[in-house]
C-alpha cells in the first residue's frame, strides 16, 4: 500500500490496539493505565483514543478542557505530563462542549478515524495506544484498515471474569484473525477487589475466565489486573493519577503486563 513520503506514524515504533467485544470491562482505564506503564519503563508513548461515543480518556488525564491546535502536518496532540511523555488525542476534544453526543452515521465517523490515524503530529513515539469502541463495529474495520499500512504491532484483549464477558471477547479473537491482526495476548480486568482496608483481595465476579479463554484460544496470557479502589478513586475526584498509579495494587501487574510488550516488541524490532 502506498505510504505517503513523511507519514505522521513515521516516527511511531509500535501501534498497540486495545479491544473488547463489550464495553464496560475498562478498555479506557486498561489503555491509560498501560500507557503509564510504558511510560514508567522509559517510553515516550501516544494515546489515540477511538472510542467516539465515549471518549473518557481526556477526563482520567484531567486535559478535557485542553484544546487542539494545528500545525504543518496536522493536528497536534494534547501532552497530559510537564515533560511531554504521554500525549493524547480524542474526539472529546473536537466537541464543542463536553456533554455534545456523536451522533454520526458510519460513513462520518469512518472518515474521521481515518483522519486520526492520518492527521495527528505524534512525532517519535515508542508506543501509540489505540483505545477503541467496544465491540467489532464498523469503526473497528476502519481503524485496522487505517492502521495496516503501518504495521501493528498487534492486539491486546480486555475482558472481565465473568463468562458473559468472556463470550463476547471470543468475538473479538474472531475478528482479529478475520482481519489478520496479531493478539498480543488478553487482560483480565476487574479481576478480584484489593481491600484499601486490610489489602485483602476479594474476587467479586468469578476468576480465571480470561485465563481459560486463552489458553482454549492458544493465544499469550498477559494478567489480571485487580480493582483498586483508590485509583478509581482518584481518577474520579481528578486527582493526580499519574502520580498515584505507581502506588496502586493494580501496578504490579500492569508493570508485568507492560513488560510482556515491550519483551515481544523488541524480538519484533531484532
């Protein structure tokens, strides 16, 4: 396919998408909070957010209210730290105001994510997250098609325990390999509630389902991630989360999680 001279993805290393076959399984907190992984790990890394009927990301960062500028080459996205390691773009901030809805027809919003991928200034980034819609809508197809070109480093999967979930994250396997995007591997999220009491962790829905569905599906097991109270806490009440995260109990595994991708991203680059 025909790549134009200097791509805006040029200097992007690796493309990681995040996908669900259901909303509500934290691909937004997962896809943030992976980004502050990377990021913790040395990395510059990018968040486009796809979801256009629910872009949170710009609120768990505390940047709703920032706004796009232009540039040369595009428009340039929204740094969310002082030393400009994590940049961010969403919908939410092509909203005239914060509570507009989308309310597009597919043809509109295909064209929109194709001008995503193809017109934000990211310049060097290690890592651009693509946190996208759930389900394995029409806007899924665009930004995989948008995104080929370049390469994608590959998938990663959220699902929460309980089977209903992981039923239709099963969708979700099915797509990628339809659309021949690599699975990275699939995060259980939500998986036990860490007590901010006595630190004590209580499976609220069940366990092991993202675990088993790996394993029947042979594809990597990244982790489970627990419920923590005080980070959602925190990203609630728009304290500095970036600062927080590191504390949470949600960190160790999402560090693991982290360098899992950053292991197959460097045998991928060798």
């Amino acid at each position: 396919s025909f790549l134009p001279e200097r791509s805006n993805l040029a200097g992007v290393r690796h493309i990681l998408l995040v996908l669900s076959g259901k909303g509500g399984v934290g691909k937004s907190t997962i896809s943030t909070q992976l980004a502050l992984s990377l990021r913790h790990s040395g990395k510059k890394v990018g968040i486009l957010d796809v979801d256009l009927c629910g872009p949170s990301i710009p609120r768990m960062f505390r940047v709703q209210d920032s706004a796009v500028h232009q540039c040369d080459s595009g428009w340039v996205p929204v740094f969310v730290d002082p030393d400009k390691s994590i940049s961010l773009m969403s919908i939410g901030f092509l909203l005239e105001k914060p509570d507009d809805a989308v309310v597009w027809r597919g043809p509109k919003k295909n064209a929109l994510i194709k001008q995503f991928v193809a017109d934000v200034a990211w310049g060097d980034l290690d890592f651009l997250i693509v946190d996208t819609p759930p389900g394995t809508s029409d806007e899924h197809i665009s930004t995989v098609e948008a995104l080929r070109p370049y390469k994608p480093l590959g998938s990663i999967l959220v699902t929460t325990p309980q089977a209903v979930a992981v039923g239709d994250v099963r969708r979700e396997l099915t797509f990628c390999k339809k659309t021949g995007l690599r699975v990275l591997g699939i995060v259980e999220n939500m998986s036990g509630f860490v007590c901010p009491h006595c630190s004590e962790c209580t499976n609220i829905f069940s366990k092991g389902g993202g675990e088993e569905l790996a394993k029947h599906a042979g594809v990597p097991f990244l982790g489970c991630v627990p419920l923590d109270p005080q980070l959602s806490q925190s990203l609630e009440e728009g304290r500095d989360f970036i600062q927080e995260f590191p504390k949470s109990s949600a960190f160790p595994a999402l560090a693991l999680i982290a360098q899992q991708i950053l292991d197959g991203a460097s045998q991928r680059s060798s």
